[in-house]
C-alpha cells in the first residue's frame, strides 16, 4: 500500500504531514546519484550476545539497520517503493518489487545482494532490475498512456514459486480507471505467464449496487508460500466492506481475509479471518489521520503464518507488529459472504516481535519480509524492507533480525525483551 500523497494512489488521508515535510526536504541539495551500487548508511553494532526468550516462543533482536535516501537510484530511477523481499537460494539473491505504477518507470522489481553475519548487516546492493509484462509482452504503460482495456499494476508482493523459475505478483488494483486486483504469475525474465483466479468476494472493484467488495488500496498485500510448498497464502490488507470497518481508536478492525491457494491447481481451496489490531496511540490534538493493517505473511513451521500489521498514526509516524498464527485452527471462510455478524472463529494471534522494542531511531513503512540464510551459529534472520513512498520525509529501511535463543527456564526470560509471548 502506498503511503504517500504525492503521488494520486496513496493513502487519501495522509495528505497534511506527508506533503508539508517532502516539500520541505524537496527543496533541500541531494547527493549525487551512485554509479551502481546505492549509498547506505553505516549499520548499527548488534549486542555482543542474544538475549534468551521464553521456551516455545520465538523472538528476534537487531542485527543490523541499512536505510536508503529518496535519491538513491539504479538506471536513473530512484529504488523506491519497495514493497516485497524474497530470497533465492539458487543464486543467494533477493527479489524486491517497486508498487511503482509505471509512474517513474514500467512496474518492475529488483535483484539485491544483501550480506550479513553475526557482527551485523554488512550489504545491501541493487544488482538488476527486470520489468513485468503485460501478456502482449511489452512493459507496463503509465495511466497517462494506457489503453482502456489495460490496467496499471499497483505491484505489492512477490514470490518465487517452487522450482525457481517462475514468480507470483499481487497488485492492489487499478479501481481508478475500473480494474480490480488481480494474481499474476511471470517468468524470471518478467514475461506473463497467467492470471491465478480470485475468489469471487475479492474481485473488485467497488460494487456500487449494493455497497461491497474490496476498498480501494486496501486488497493484496501479503504473498507466503507454505513449507511444504504446497499452498500459497493470499493476504488481504484490510476488511472487505461487507466483513467490517477499518480499525478505530480503541477498537479493532473488522475481520481481513487470507485465503490459500493449492499450488499444483492454482485455485483458491481455503480461506481464514484474521482480526488486525486497533489503531495505535495518537497525538488527540491532531485529527484522525490513520490506518493500520496487514502488509505482509510469511510461512513459519507447519500450518503457521508469520504476519507483519504495519500502521500509520498522524503525528505518531509508522509502526509495526508481527504476530504468528495457527492457520488450521481458524474457521474456512472462503464460503461466506459476509463476515459481520457471521459465525466464525478467526486465527489466534501470538504476538512475537513489537519493532518499537529493538532500540531503532525510527520505523519506517515496513512491507517486506522474508527469512535469509541462517548465520554461521545456526540462528535464523528475518530481512524487512520498507516502502519509502517515493517520499523524502520517508527511507528505504533495510533490517536483519536475528532469532533469540530459547532460556533455559520461563523464569529465565529477560525482561522487556521484543520476543514476549502473548499465547494465554
């Protein structure tokens, strides 16, 4: 989801702060634009040991921090936007789309080396880039230029598909000139290959005859492919109109879905409810300016889901959560209609990981997440990447978390940490 409103697809309700600042900071000198491999900032130390976390419940500490200026480019196009990561062990490299829509050139994504190791987050480097095609085999136009029957992507997610020769893409929809979301599935070299169905509720746009259907940059937003690889988890941003309101002060949001796809058909089999948390604390001097919601899934064990819930707050900033999730143990969804007043049992939400808990200066617009290579010691890394909005009050904000040991009682767990269960 973009978050930024210069540019007419963003989020509508975060104009004041977002535009006052980026033109503030527009006006100010930038740096000059790298040859190839864009600028970062140096990484913060991670602590000398890991800290424990209780037995059974995972949690992570910072690695490492890279974050990137709005001017940084690869081929004179900033590398913004990015909104997804995954990692290819063919090659041990990463894959980021831009959510870009064909505004400061065609849809795309990016080819990054990213090197780390137990003393921190040593590199982070564009190495490509390869467009997405439309089926006629040509890159995506801009709304400028598009024809009437094309739509602009608004690319969100991405993932490799097993075997490594093909990738699935999201877009969020193009509900401005009459599309809505929609599936993709191309090859390495960008080149459509299929659309993937979506279930019937999902498909939008708007239905104005009778008031439901997906909200406008509120649809796909998170792609996990499960362990086994043989589903595909499809999330959802926010509630369908018919299944509840956006969260509120003090209260949640309605009921988002997360449907899964078998991966040798291609078609939707399941689907559960997942309840994003209400809006974060904020400045009451300020107006309501918010929105919170789920920015990405990634698969964690058998039958669990990590799921990262981004927010935005008006004169608080970004913030973000990961939650783990049972998805057997939720209610399929995939038949009703409407989930306001229905009878279903949502998933269960483990809270792992406040980001607010790992000492950063700041949280950015978090959209990507993926695990990496373990460390030599076998820890696992969890990799995140944040869409900058092609906003200069904003970064690209690279993080590498590293997997907390378990301690060796419940006794034993160190206070505060970001790790705490909230399992009853």
């Amino acid at each position: 989801m973009k978050i930024n409103i210069q540019i007419h697809y963003s989020f509508g309700l975060l104009n004041a702060l977002s535009l006052s600042v980026a033109l503030l900071l527009a006006g100010c000198k930038t740096s000059p634009e790298p040859a190839q491999e864009p600028a970062s900032l140096p990484t913060p130390k991670p602590a000398a040991t890991l800290a424990c976390h209780a037995a059974g419940s995972p949690a992570w500490q910072l690695l490492g921090e890279q974050r990137w200026p709005l001017d940084t480019s690869w081929a004179g196009t900033p590398i913004s936007g990015l909104s997804s990561i995954d990692y290819n062990p063919a090659d041990d490299s990463y894959y980021l789309v831009s959510d870009d829509r064909s505004a400061k050139d065609s849809a795309r994504w990016y080819q990054a080396r990213i090197r780390y190791n137990a003393s921190g987050l040593q590199q982070v480097s564009i190495t490509g880039q390869q467009y997405l095609q439309t089926p006629s085999g040509t890159p995506y136009p801009s709304s400028r230029t598009a024809a009437a029957d094309t739509a602009v992507p608004d690319p969100e997610a991405l993932r490799l598909l097993p075997g490594g020769r093909s990738v699935v893409w999201s877009s969020e929809g193009d509900f401005a000139r009459g599309f809505g979301p929609a599936l993709q599935q191309a090859g390495l070299d960008g080149s459509w290959q299929k659309t993937w169905p979506l279930p019937a509720l999902l498909q939008g746009p708007l239905q104005l005859a009778t008031g439901r259907g997906p909200r406008n940059n509120m649809t796909l937003e998170g792609i996990a492919i499960s362990d086994d690889q043989r589903s595909l988890w499809l999330a959802m941003e926010g509630a369908l109109r018919q299944d509840g309101p956006l969260p509120r002060r003090g209260q949640i949001g309605g009921p988002l879905r997360i449907t899964q796809y078998d991966l040798a058909s291609q078609q939707p089999v399941r689907q559960i409810a997942y309840i994003p948390d209400a809006l974060p604390k904020d400045n009451l001097l300020l107006p309501l300016i918010a929105i919170n919601g789920v920015s990405e899934v990634l698969a964690d064990g058998p039958d669990h889901l990590l799921v990262l819930e981004r927010a935005y707050v008006l004169g608080a900033g970004f913030s973000a959560r990961v939650y783990r999730i049972n998805t057997q143990e939720a209610s399929d969804t995939l038949a009703i209609d409407a989930l306001q007043d229905a009878a279903y049992t949502p998933a269960h939400k483990e809270l792992l990981l406040d980001f607010a808990q790992l000492g950063l200066r700041t949280v950015d617009n978090l959209e990507g997440m993926t695990w990496g290579p373990r460390l030599a010691s076998g820890e696992r890394v969890l990799l995140l990447v944040s869409d900058n909005n092609f906003n200069p009050a904003q970064v690209t904000q690279f993080l590498a978390l590293v997997e907390t040991p378990a301690c060796a009682s419940a006794s034993g767990n160190t206070s505060g940490h970001a790790g705490q269960s909230h399992r009853n």
